[in-house]
C-alpha cells in the first residue's frame, strides 16, 4: 500500500508557533503549579507539626495560596489560549480541505464513498485539533516540568532525583507500552469504522422506501448493527486501555513514594535531611506523575491523529488528477449572451477518460450546438454519453477540441462554462427546502411572479399552487415529490439561470413509460424556448418529430 504524504496536513493542523507559545507558556505553567502546591503544601505541614515560630512559616504560607490560585487561573487561561489557536488552525484546515475537495468533485472523487467523505469533513478535520491540545501541549509541559522537578529534588537530594528520572521514564515507558499492545489496532481501525458506519447510514436513510418495498430493509439494519457492534467494541478497547494505563501511572506513583523514602533514608538518619524535606521529597512524585502521566494519552493522541490525516491525504488528493480540469491563470471572458454564435457549440475529435482510467471512456466525437437545436445522443450503455455529458460541464477533461462561443473551454474558467451549459443529471438533487428556495439559487434576484411563472412553463404552475406555493417543503432530496416532478423543478431551475445549452440525462428515467413523452414534449418544446440548444442523452425512444437531429456514438476500443 502505498503511504500518503500528511505533512502538509500535519502543517496544516499545527497552529504557529508564535499563537501557540502563549498556551504552551501557560500550560507548563499551570503543571508547574501543580507540583510545586503539593511540595509547599507537604513541607508546610511537616514544619507547622515542629511548631516553629509563624514567621518562619509565612513564605510557605503565602507560597501555597499563590500556587493554589494560580494552578486554576493559569489552566483556565491555558485552555482559552490553546483552543483559540487550535480552533483557528482548524477552521483555516477546514477551508484548505473545501478547496481541494471542489475542483476534484465530482468526478475525481468516483471512487470515494459518500460516507468517507462525510466522516473526512466532518470527524477527521475535527480531530487534528487533538495535535496541539492533546500531542504537543502535554508533551512540552511534560518535558518542561518533569525536568525542572528533578533538578529542583537533585538540589536537595541527589538519590531521590536519581529515583525521580528513572520511576518518571520506567512509568512513562511501561504505560506507553501497555497502550500500544492493548489500544493501537482499536485506534487504527476506528476511524475507518466510523466512515464505514456512516456511509452505510447514509444509504439506509436515503433508500428506505425501495429497501422497505422489496423487504431487505431488515438486512441493512442488521448490517448495521453489526457496524455499530464492531466500532462499540474498538471504542470499548480503546477504553479500558486508557483505564489500564490510568491504573499503571497510579502504581508507578505510588512505586516512585516508596523507592524515594527508602533511597534518602541514610541521609535522613545523618542528619542531612529535615523532616520537612523528607515529607516534600516523598510526596512530589505524586504531582510530578499526573504530569508526566498525560505522556501516554499524548501518544495515544497522536495515533488518532496520523490516522485522520492519513484518511484526510487519501481522501481528498493533494493535486487534481490529469483528468479534471483546472481554471486558467487568466481565464478569457465570453461575448455576451445574444450576440450572434455567443451560444455555439461546438466539438471536434473529443475524447475523454475517467480519473484513474487508462481506457478511454468517450471515442473522439464530433458535435455541433447552435440555438433552437434538439439533439438526441443514442448509443448502447457504456458508449460513453454520461462520459460526454461531464465534458459539455467541464468536470472531465478531454482531448481534442471543445469550443464554446468561438472560444476553446480551456481558456474558460469552469464555472463560466457552467453558467452557458446546465447539466440536468438522472436523478436532479433538491434541497431539503421550500420549491422557492430549491429554484432562487440559479438566479437569486428572481420574483415570485417569474418563479411561478417559471414553474408554469414546465407544467407545475397548478400543482405548486395545490401544494400550498411556493414555500411547500420538497423533503430530504425530494422524497416528497415523484421523481417526473423533481425533473419538473430541476429543469424550472435550469430555465431561471438563462443557459443557452441544457444537456439532459435520461430526462424520464424518473417518469412512467405512459407520461415519458409528455414530459419529452415539455422539456423539448415550449418549456426550453427557441433561444437554446438541448441534447437529450436517453435509452427511452424520443420521436422525431421532437428533434433536429440525433447523434450517434460508439463505444471506445
């Protein structure tokens, strides 16, 4: 298998260092004051039980309030400053992910599920943010605390420093271990099991109806639940690694207690340790583990995080495949609509293939568009005419030439092609909103009376009103109307954005056989106007009587 480059993602994820610093700062901090309130605080004790005058208790008196107040404080502004960064980072990671995410889509992402790309978005750019937070703040303020406690302890005692650096590197390497060999392959597998588990939610939910018609909707849910079991039993590893991890930091704690007070013991029975210091020394690998404790979570951490970046490389390609087109550095502009071969079209020897593809998809073809046109492309399925469809849309690239108003599409940006020719795809996707709102995006300025005007050119004028207007919800992808009214709306939306080139994709896939070629005479007549061109890619017969001419491909060898 070939390993994915996830530094520019790391990269990415990783907020300055300059934004960073002050929560590093912080952090180590705050840890600091976490070990040095136990130390006081031991030592404050042993020497308040000598009753010595409370003068000579002031400092540590004054010492453990400080610090006490200060480990709240310095964790809190700790955590402000952390997440702020972090969160900045990863709203700039969030946008990078877009961008490369939309020249590739569609078509360079065929062989991506739905679900992956879902949980990619969504969970995998969510979890980077553990990289600062959770990887390098506990890393540093590890580092930064467990040093400066063994030079502070070696300053008063140099057995129980030499006790203090190798209980601290033992506990931190055994726990280390012990999560690897419990938690690593669940850390590794749950990500992909969250992809497989939402992808397979997302199919279930939106083909129901046809899995409930034909009774295998009890099989997908079992499937189901079997994904669900399978990532509840990686989690639940995950878990009780991070209990047996908890549960060793708490036994090398305590370990570290006893090595400490037996190592100092001769000093203390010469004299050259104080009762006080004693209680301070045996008592400070307490604190100094709980910092040192977070070292394995770091790691554990992090293995999450290599995870969601490697699946962010994989998932959303670095560089645009061959295959896809790329908007010009200065892309030309088209005369405007109207103007006399403004709306042409026109092809010579274009041939295409899919990304990943050596073979080609579409053979060279030859293809003219003027206005008033209705073309039908007929050929046998695997021909190539959805292959020629993406082309016309400029989500394949092709070879050959593809002029559009006189001008090669190349010098185009893509979504200047787009605006001249609308794709209407077999199955058109409606928002979960109002009809109003599933038509104002192709033209936002529109007025009520041009949408229901609009609506009334493609015959739902009198059913959109039956609905309740504009504003009746179509559903989730339009599960609330058939499948010849979502053409209906998708071909009402295309009309609103004045495309002079609709291309149509099996346009009654959706619709009984006995209503196909009344919708074939909308979508070809009066609806489309005399001022655009229509290709029609459909396997239903289409009389001739509706169209110019008709086209037919061959399969590419």
């Amino acid at each position: 298998m070939t390993r994915v480059d996830i530094r520019p993602v790391l990269r990415a994820a990783q907020p300055p260092l300059g934004a960073l610093a002050p929560a590093l700062a912080l952090g180590a901090l705050a840890a600091g004051s976490s070990v040095a309130l136990l130390a006081t605080s031991a030592w404050l004790i042993a020497r308040a039980a000598e009753q010595p005058p409370i003068l000579f208790l002031g400092f540590a008196i004054v010492g453990v309030r400080a610090f006490a107040i200060g480990r709240a404080v310095l964790r809190y502004l700790e955590r402000v400053a952390g997440h702020d960064a972090a969160l900045r980072a990863l709203a700039g990671l969030r946008v990078s992910v877009f961008r490369r995410l939309v020249p590739v889509a569609p078509d360079g992402l065929r062989a991506t599920r739905s679900g992956d790309v879902l949980t990619t978005v969504v969970q995998d750019v969510d979890a980077l943010q553990d990289l600062p937070l959770r990887v390098v703040q506990p890393l540093v303020s590890a580092a930064i605390v467990a040093g400066l406690a063994v030079v502070g302890v070696a300053w008063v005692s140099p057995q129980a420093a030499l006790v203090l650096a190798i209980g601290l590197a033992v506990t931190a390497a055994a726990a280390t271990a012990v999560l690897a060999a419990l938690s690593r392959d669940a850390e590794r597998r749950i990500s992909p099991l969250r992809a497989d588990l939402a992808d397979a939610v997302l199919e279930y939910v939106s083909r129901w109806e046809t899995l409930r018609a034909f009774g295998a909707d009890g099989e997908r849910r079992e499937a189901l639940l079997a994904l669900d079991a399978r990532l509840r039993r990686a989690q639940s590893r995950q878990s009780a690694a991070a209990g047996a991890v908890a549960a060793l930091v708490t036994l090398g704690g305590g370990a570290m207690l006893i090595a400490t007070l037996l190592a100092v013991q001769p000093e203390l029975a010469s004299g050259a340790l104080s009762g006080p210091e004693l209680a301070m020394l045996v008592l400070l690998p307490l604190a100094v583990i709980e910092v040192v404790g977070a070292l394995p979570s770091a790691v554990g951490a992090w293995w999450r995080v290599r995870t969601s970046a490697e699946r962010i490389a994989t998932v959303v390609p670095e560089h645009v495949p061959a295959e896809i087109p790329l908007a010009p550095e200065h892309p030309r502009a088209l005369p405007p609509i109207g103007q006399p071969g403004a709306s042409s079209l026109r092809l010579a020897g274009v041939a295409a293939h899919w990304p990943g593809d050596a073979r080609p998809a579409l053979a060279p073809l030859d293809l003219e568009l003027h206005p008033g046109d209705r073309v039908v492309l007929e050929g046998p399925s695997g021909a190539g005419k959805t292959t020629l469809a993406h082309v016309l849309v400029r989500f394949l690239e092709h070879e050959g030439r593809y002029e559009l108003g006189g001008v090669d599409v190349r010098e185009l940006h893509p979504d200047e092609v787009r605006r001249r020719v609308v794709l209407l795809e077999q199955h058109p996707h409606l928002f979960d909103e109002s009809i109003r709102q599933n038509l104002i995006f192709a033209r936002d300025t529109a007025s009520e009376d041009e949408l229901l005007a609009v609506l009334e050119r493609v015959g739902l004028g009198e059913w959109a009103v039956e609905r309740g207007g504009l504003d009746a919800p179509v559903g989730e992808r339009g599960r609330l109307v058939s499948g010849g009214q979502a053409q209906r709306i998708a071909l009402a939306r295309a009309l609103l954005c004045d495309a002079p080139v609709l291309v149509l994709d099996e346009p009654t896939a959706n619709v009984d056989a006995d209503r196909s070629e009344a919708l074939l005479e909308e979508l070809l007549g009066a609806a489309a106007g005399p001022e655009r061109a229509v290709l029609v890619i459909s396997h239903a017969p289409v009389p001739d009587r509706l169209v110019t001419r008709r086209v037919r491909i061959r399969p590419a060898r």
